[in-house]
C-alpha cells in the first residue's frame, strides 16, 4: 500500500460516524428556499430592500474579509495549529496594504499585505510548532503585538505624509471594479419591480455583477481554490493528514513541521489580504482598528463550516449579509429579520419534533412565540439591538450548529519530531 492511500485512510473520518454530505443539487435546493422564504418575508414586512442589488453587493463586499479570514484558519487548522491569531494578522495586512498601496499603487498594496500577515503566521508556526507554546496563548500574543507595531510604525510612517497621521494613512487608489452593462440594468430594473421570488432572484445576481472588485473575484476564486488544493492534491492530502494524526503521518515520511510551518505561514498571508482588502477596497484608507473583531468573526464562520471551504463562505456570507441589513436601511431591515427567525424557528420545532426530540421543539417553540409578538407589538427595534445583530447572528448560528460540527482530532495538540519514531 502507498503512503499517500495509508496516509488517506487515517486522515479520512469513519465510515458511519459522520453525517451525509450534501450534494449540489441538495444546496441548490436549500439555497432556492431560503431566497423563497426571505422573499415572503420581504412581501409581509414591506422592507424592500433586503434581497436590493445594493444590499447583496454591500454583503459581498463586507463578508469577503471574514470569509479571507476564515479561509486563513482553516489551513491552519487543517494542519492542526488553532490560529486565534488571525486578528492580528489582519491588523499588519491592513497596515502593510495601505503603507505600500498609497506609495506604489493598490496592487502592490495587496502583495505586502499578504506579507504582512504571512510574518504574523509564520512568528505563530515558530512559536506553536517549533518550540510547542500553547496555540491559544500565541495567538493572543500576536494579536496584541499586532496593535502595538502598527501604532508605532504610523508614528514615523503615516503621521509624516499629507492626509495621514498616527491613526491613519493617506488616501490610496481604488482597484478596477467591474459591472457588466446591460445585464446590470436589466436585473436592476427586474429587483424594482419587487415580485415575489423572481425579483429576489435578481437582485442577488445583480450585486453579482454590479460593481464587483478585481480584487472581489481573486478572493471569491480562492475559496474553490483552496477546497482543490487541500481536497484533490497529494500535497493537501499530506497537509491535513497533519492535522489529523501527526504522528502517522510521521512514520509514513511526511515532514510534518514542514507541513504546519505552510499551512501557517499560508494562513497568515490569506488572513493578511483580508485586511488589505479592508484597507484598499472597502475604505481606501488604513485606519487603526478597522478590523473590528473580523478575524475572530471569520474563525467562527471556519467554525460553523465544519473546517469546509464552502460552509465557511456560507457563514461569512451569513455575517456579511446581517451586517449589511444593519448598514441599508437600518432598524426597519433588522425588523425584518424577526419575522424571519421566527418562521425560521418553526420549520426548526417540526424537524424537532420529527426527531422526537420533544424538549428542544418546545423550548424553539417558545422562543419563536416571542420573536413573532415582538414582531407584531413593535415598528422598529432599539438601534442597540440593530448594531449587535451580526454579532446575535453569529453566535445563534454556532449554537443551532454545534452539535453537527467536527473539528481535525489533532488540532491544537502539541506534537514534537520524533514522536512517530
């Protein structure tokens, strides 16, 4: 037997102990539901513009950093390094892709930093992998390092050129953004006139094509990218055997330290181009604590993706879309919502009660009661609630979602060369 096939078998998981996979036609199928739901939603409510080409685009545009992010961690992960400094990471790519963006252009911009969040992961590797300091502890080092280098670099960097200071760069130039004409118009035109299903439909194609960055479809690819290399290649085959069981992986001839030392180091560069994107596209302008907490967001959607490709875009799409509700529109969107957690509840207590599960059907089926009266007795919710309702979302959907969730069986252990031996 080859070590590629030995090194398949441990790192596949158990015949009859995971779940069923969901097939594309299964997705598209959830996927078509969920848009016919949120258009009934759209209908009762009256806020029209939650399927609008400008909220799916201004969704696209803030759940790309987190989804960067979170495709950061899990190549870490992969290889079984836990990367809570992602955070971090983000933080030198926004100050690494702003300091070289506004001197030699946008595009030179993202290359540092992607640099600048690779040394982040690579300082993470050295002190995870080669000298065994707790994965949690050297993230949140980094992370805090972070904040501190990037203060003191803007005190002799920004704060000296017109426009900038010590919190923020000078203006730095846009990347070429692409709308395709005609279709554009066209699916505009469709999403106004706001019939049932069909104008969704095309107000989610239209934030497709409408004013997307370059940058926008090099991070979009990444994700299919990323699910071919660590899925279909030896070289990814290797990398999550790592990730798995080390130490087999190991008597099988693969240099694990080399493999963690990668998957770290590639980590650190995705989550760096997260921030630059941040930097360079979302605001065209570093300014400090711009991240806001994305990357520790983005090690959640990585979380609610069971270590996936494409359930971690699905959770990044998810935060982006409610952060982009509370941007658009505001308290009447976020209202919105409600109603359709509350319908979300009930389909969630028929398939408890499916299960026989009668304890969780009624404790959602009270929990949907109330969404549904706070619904009715109210117009609009506090402006509180409305700015931490990515946040409420983010941490519903880890919960519904954990008891499904499968995380590498030797992420974050400490493992030493040798140990296989």
């Amino acid at each position: 037997m080859s070590t590629s096939t030995v090194t398949a078998a441990n790192a596949a998981p158990k015949k009859g102990g995971g779940r069923r996979k969901l097939t594309l036609p299964v997705v598209l199928l959830i996927i078509a539901g969920g848009l016919a739901l949120i258009s009934l939603v759209r209908l009762i409510s009256g806020a029209e513009d939650i399927t609008s080409v400008g909220q799916v685009a201004g969704a696209l545009e803030l759940a790309v950093p987190i989804g960067l992010a979170g495709l950061g961690g899990l190549w870490a992960e992969r290889a079984g390094v836990i990367n809570i400094g992602l955070e971090g990471m983000m933080v030198l790519g926004t100050w690494f892709g702003a300091w070289a963006g506004f001197q030699w252009g946008p595009w030179v911009g993202v290359l540092f930093g992607i640099l600048g969040g690779a040394l982040g992961g690579l300082l993470h590797a050295i002190v995870t992998v080669t000298f065994g300091v707790n994965h949690i502890v050297s993230g949140v080092a980094i992370n805090i390092l972070a904040v501190g280098v990037t203060r003191y670099l803007s005190n002799f960097t920004f704060a000296n050129e017109p426009g900038g200071s010590s919190k923020q760069s000078p203006r730095i130039d846009s990347i070429t953004e692409i709308t395709i004409p005609g279709l554009a118009d066209f699916l505009a035109d469709l999403q106004q006139r706001h019939w049932f299903l069909i104008s969704d439909i095309a107000g989610v194609l239209g934030g497709l094509v409408t004013g997307l960055s370059l940058l926008t479809i090099v991070a979009l690819l990444l994700i299919p990218g990323t699910w071919w290399v660590l899925w279909r290649t030896s070289f990814g085959l290797r990398l999550r055997s790592c990730g798995e069981n080390p130490i087999a992986a190991e008597t099988l001839g693969v240099n694990v330290y080399k493999y963690k030392y990668i998957a770290v180091t590639v980590s650190g560069g995705l989550a760096g181009l997260g921030g630059a994107f941040l930097a360079i596209v979302a605001t065209g302008i570093y300014q400090e604590n711009q991240t806001g907490g994305r990357g520790y967001i983005g090690l959640a959607a990585m979380i609610f993706g069971n270590w996936m490709p494409g359930g971690m875009a699905m959770g990044a799409g998810l935060f982006g879309f409610t952060d982009s509700l509370k941007l658009r529109g505001g308290a009447e969107n976020v209202h919105a919502m409600l109603l359709l957690l509350a319908i979300l509840l009930v389909l969630v207590v028929g398939w408890h009660l499916y299960k026989r599960k009668y304890v969780s059907a009624v404790i959602s089926a009270a929990v949907s009661a109330l969404l549904f009266t706070w619904y009715a007795l109210t117009d609009q919710v506090p402006s509180q609630f409305v700015d931490a309702a990515p946040y409420v979302t983010t941490l519903l959907v880890l919960a519904l979602s954990a008891q499904r969730l499968r995380m590498p069986k030797a992420n974050g252990m400490t493992y030493r060369r040798g140990q296989g031996t």
